[in-house]
C-alpha cells in the first residue's frame, strides 16, 4: 500500500486554545480510516486543516508527497481530496443534481463565454457533467429524488447527498465529517455499505463518526484524539481494548 | 407557423411570459406617442441595467449598490470619444463595456472578499467617488499634471481643449453628442431609439439565460447558497465573485453607451447614488436571480409611477407603502427564479402526470 496523506506534528492554536496538538499520522491508499474521540477533541479541526479550511500553526501536511498548505480548499478539491460537512451544508434551494453538479464543477473547464455562445465543448462538457451527476447519485441511491430540492429531502439523504456532491469531484481521498449524524439504524447500515463501495471503488476514505458500531464495522484503522493529542492508533480491535481509550471516550460508553 | 406554435409550448413558462411582453411592446411601438415611448425606452434601459446588476446581486448574490459607477463610466466614455474624436455610438459599445468591466475589476479586486453589508457600504462609496471624480473633472487634473511631467506626450490642441472644456466637463456634464448612426440610417425618433434599445434587451436576455444552466451560472447561485461549501466542493469563489462583477459592469458600461445616445447630453447627477437603489430595488423586487423578475420590475419601478402621474405627490407615498407590504409578504420578489431543468440521464420523474420519461 502506498502512502496518500501524511501529518507530522500539526499543531493548530486558536488564540490560547491549542485545538489540535502535535498530531502526525499517516493514511495508505485504499485504507478506510476512523477519526475518533470525545466532543471537543479537535477531530473536526484536523479535517478543516487538511482541507486547507484552516492554516496549521505548525507542522506539515502532504497529499501524495506534495504540501497542501497555503493552497485554497477549492484547490485542494482539486487535488483530490473532497470532504463532507458536519453540520449540513448543502445548496438547499437548489435541486439535487444541481447539488452534485457543484461536485463535477472543479472537473469541468467552460466559463462564462462559452456558456453564452453555447459552444459545442460547452453542451458536450454539460452533457458529460449532467451523465456523471447522475452515475454519482445512482450510487449513493438517490437518483429518484434528482429534481427534488435539497432542502425537502430526509436529514439521512441529506448526509448521502453531501457524500454524493464529494465524490462527484473525483477525489481520491474522501473526507466524511460524522456521515452517521441523524441517521437511523436502518440508514446507517446502508452507509456501512456505501463506505465499503467507496473504498472498493478505489478511493481513500478518512471519517468522523461518534457511532462506534459503524466505526468498529467500517473502518480499517482507527485514530483517536483526546484534547487535541493523539492517544492511539491501530486496527479497531487494538483500539476496543486500548486502556487509555476506554478511560478516555469509551469507558463512559460501556458503563 | 404550427411548427413555431409547437417550439413555443416547449419552453418553460417564464420565456414564453418574456417573448409575449417584446411581442406585445413590439406592437405598442407603433401606436404610442413620444412621451410614451420615451418612458418605454427608460424601461428598457433600466432593464438592461438590473438584469447587469442580477448577475451579480440576484445570482452570486453579491451586495452591490454602486452598480451606477459602471454605468457612469460607459456613458462618459461613449460621449467624450465621440464628441473629442467623432468616434460613432455604436461602435464605441464594446470598449465602454471594456473600460466599465476594467475599472470594476481593478475596484473590486481588494473588496470582493467583504461578506454581505460590509461590501454594500464600500460600493456605495465606489459610486460616490466616480460621481465626485465627474463633478471636480478629475481627469482634466490627471491630464494637466502628466502633462506638466512629460509635455510631448498629448497634442497642443488636446490640451487646449482640456483648458477650455475639461475632459468630463465638470458638473455641467458633456453635450453635443451625436446621434447614433446605424449603417447610414440615423437613430433619432423615440420610435428608433425603442427599436435600438430592446434590441439590445432581447440580446442581453437571451445571453444571460444560456448562462442559467451552465456551469458558470451555477457557481454563482452555490456562492449565493453557502459559499464555505462552494469553496468546499472546489468552486473559486473569489474566481466567481469576481467574474460575476465584471461581467455586471460590462453590461452597465455598455447600457451607458446608449443612454449617452438616447440622451445626447449627460451629466454627473444622472448617475448617483440614488440611481444605485433604484436598479438594486428592480433585481430584489422583481425577484432575485430570474430574469422576467427582472425584466417586470423594471416595468414596475420605472413604468408604474408614470402612469400615475396625476396623483403627483401621493405616487411616492403609494410606491414606498407598496414596497414595505412586498418585502413582508413576498420578499423572495415577485417573480423568483424558477428550478433548472435539465435532461438527467436514467431518471424517472414519477411525479409529474403523464408518466413521460
């Protein structure tokens, strides 16, 4: 397996708040990895770090050997790594391939003056985008509800349609911050599954989830943070018995 | 004709409510009298104006109210290149656009990052400084001190000229501008100028429809939605904001060109701040981001009032009233844009009747 991602010693501080402290680790291609500790630890922090949300206060972040920082989160897009939100942030006006369309825009090439000439490119890329959009909900299994408003669909279909608009980008690492947030048990299995289609399809997945059930089924690798320092890594039966991890987040879960 | 009838019934229903006005106005043209036609005319520039200004209000949903800056610019461009060098109105359209959309990007570049109202404010001093810029005719000092640095750099005449007149002629404006001559035919009747002027409208409108559903247009409408997710999803939103603001102040520049014809003489106080409010008010009255909102604002904000003349002074009190209940009852505007359609391979739309695929 080869190296996609690799953090070494990223710190981030906000004013006297050090959210993320001297985190490094490391994802292979292919490799589904679960990022997880207590509210508050900073794992959401991490993401808008490697999304270039946020600069890092010190440290060094590489995609594919290369440093992302100081580069713009739509480059980054571009680069190959597309991220979900934790709270929804959908076009909500805007129908739900629209949605995905704005997935498939960083892939796309005609501006403004084509679009007004309607050049030949222009309809063929449109076309194209338009067939992709539709391949990319077919996938997450919402083509039924393309025409739909975003703002009308179920919370869990909203959750699938975020995962939708990022993978429409191509990426090849994917970043899901808590894809089981207001999910049913019913809707979260099929995410299981989803993520495991993912992965097969050859994309690095990187994600957030309180749900330690669907963690414990869908992730290869498991991080855990606890106040911004990283308090173990390893496959997740190392984790479901790491001491300091059950004192830490798990422990309140079992009792 | 059946063939026509039958393309007609397969467009979305707001394009059929644009052709049937410029059917309908097209008709009008040739019954009503001067005065009428003149304030037709108005509309239509207007229309122009807030259908530039929609691209970047409506759509990116940008705050801008300077929008009459750009407007400004086009028209003085086009009166000075033609009465100091006889250059003909029409020809000059695409450089007043140029010079508008320069001077927008080099104004907006440090002021695009400003999020809603903290941008409404600085555009309002945008339109402030170009109006003041006209009243004190800048220009000429510009042009008298570079002249004083390098004196071979402009002719004798042309600074004698800038002696005598000024460049932007100061607050009396620039007159004697000539009538545009549309390849030997001169436009000078009401009548001419409605034909010039919703021709260009006609243009304007099926241009900036294309944009709708393509890719540029999209982006606009994700920045106005969430712009942290349009970012997030790999779309340039400054790339955007800034397109969008350009490509508004071309339009403007280019809508000045012919008021500058329409008007034969233009001064500073035509292009205030005043005039700024009144082309934001179309684009969010009528609807922001469709473009028969637009289009019917226009109707509405410069139309409406003139035909309630005879009321005189209660009209403004009506208009502002009318306002208020507008913003509280339907403050998406009148008429807001309609979803996009487009032909999504494999999908069945289970809910519309008929059952087509």
């Amino acid at each position: 397996m080869s190296l996609l991602l690799k953090l070494q010693n990223v710190t981030k501080k906000f004013g006297g708040l050090t959210a993320v402290n001297d985190v490094s680790f490391e994802i292979d291609k292919g490799s589904v990895v679960g990022l997880i500790g207590p509210n508050g630890a900073g794992k959401t922090t991490v993401f808008n770090l490697i999304t270039g949300n946020y600069a890092p206060t010190s440290g060094t972040i590489d995609f594919k050997g290369n440093s992302v920082l100081k580069i713009a989160p739509n480059k980054i897009v571009k680069m190959g790594i597309a991220r979900t939100f934790q709270t929804i942030r959908l076009f909500q006006n805007m129908s739900v391939i629209e949605n995905v369309l704005a997935g498939c825009h960083c892939r796309m090439k005609s501006g403004s003056i084509a679009a007004m000439l309607r050049l030949p490119s222009q309809k063929k890329e449109e076309e194209e985008a338009l067939k992709k959009a539709a391949e990319t909900l077919d996938f997450v299994g919402l083509l039924h509800e393309a025409e739909n408003l975003a703002k009308n669909l179920s919370y869990g279909q909203q959750r699938l349609l975020e995962i939708a608009r990022a993978h429409a980008s191509d990426p090849e690492l994917i970043i899901l911050d808590e894809p089981a947030g207001g999910m049913n048990d019913q809707e979260t299995s099929d995410l299981v599954n989803l993520i495991g289609k993912i992965a097969e399809s050859g994309i690095t997945v990187l994600l957030i989830e309180h749900d330690m059930n669907l963690v414990m089924k869908a992730c290869h690798k498991l991080i855990v943070l606890e106040y911004g320092t990283k308090i173990a890594e390893g496959v997740p039966e190392e984790i479901k018995n790491n001491k300091r991890v059950i004192e830490a987040y798990l422990g309140t879960d079992e009792d | 004709m059946n063939k026509i009838i039958e393309r007609f019934k397969k467009i979305e229903t707001n394009t059929q409510i644009i052709l049937a006005i410029f059917v309908i106005l097209f008709g009008l043209s040739f019954v009503l009298d001067n005065y009428w036609l003149d304030v037709i005319n108005n509309v239509g520039l207007y229309a122009i104006l807030a259908l530039s200004l929609n691209i970047i209000l409506g759509s990116a949903g940008l705050f801008h109210m300077g929008h009459a800056a750009f407007y400004a610019i086009g028209a003085y461009l086009a009166a000075i290149l033609n009465v100091v060098y006889g250059v003909p109105l029409l020809w000059s359209i695409p450089l007043c656009g140029l010079l508008a959309g320069l001077v927008a990007l080099i104004v907006a570049r440090p002021i695009i990052h400003l999020r809603g109202d903290y941008l409404l404010i600085v555009t309002i001093g945008v339109v402030e400084i170009i109006r003041i810029a006209l009243v004190n005719d800048v220009l000429k000092d510009f042009v008298l001190v570079i002249n004083g640095i390098m004196p071979d750099l402009f002719s004798r005449d042309f600074i004698k000229m800038v002696y005598s007149q000024g460049i932007t002629g100061g607050s009396n404006g620039v007159f004697g501008i000539s009538r545009p001559n549309f390849f030997g035919y001169i436009i000078k009747s009401p009548q001419d100028f409605f034909y010039l002027i919703f021709g260009f409208t006609a243009i304007t409108i099926f241009l900036f429809k294309r944009l709708e559903n393509s890719r540029f247009g999209r982006a606009l409408i994700y920045l106005k939605e969430d712009d942290v997710a349009a970012e997030g999803s790999g779309i340039n939103t400054t790339h955007y904001k800034l397109v969008a603001f350009v490509l508004g102040a071309v339009w403007a520049g280019m809508a000045g060109n012919l008021f500058a014809a329409k008007m034969t003489i233009i001064n500073p106080d035509s292009f205030n701040f005043e005039e700024s409010v009144v082309m934001f008010t179309i684009v969010i009255l009528g609807g922001s981001g469709s473009i028969l909102g637009v289009v019917v604002g226009a109707f509405l904000i410069i139309g409406l009032p003139e035909v309630f003349r005879e009321l005189e002074s209660a009209r403004m009190l009506i208009f502002g009233l009318a306002m208020i209940v507008m913003m509280i009852f339907r403050s998406e505007g009148l008429i807001p844009p309609l979803p996009q359609k487009y032909k999504i391979p494999g999908f069945r739309n289970n809910n519309r009747n008929g059952g087509e695929i």
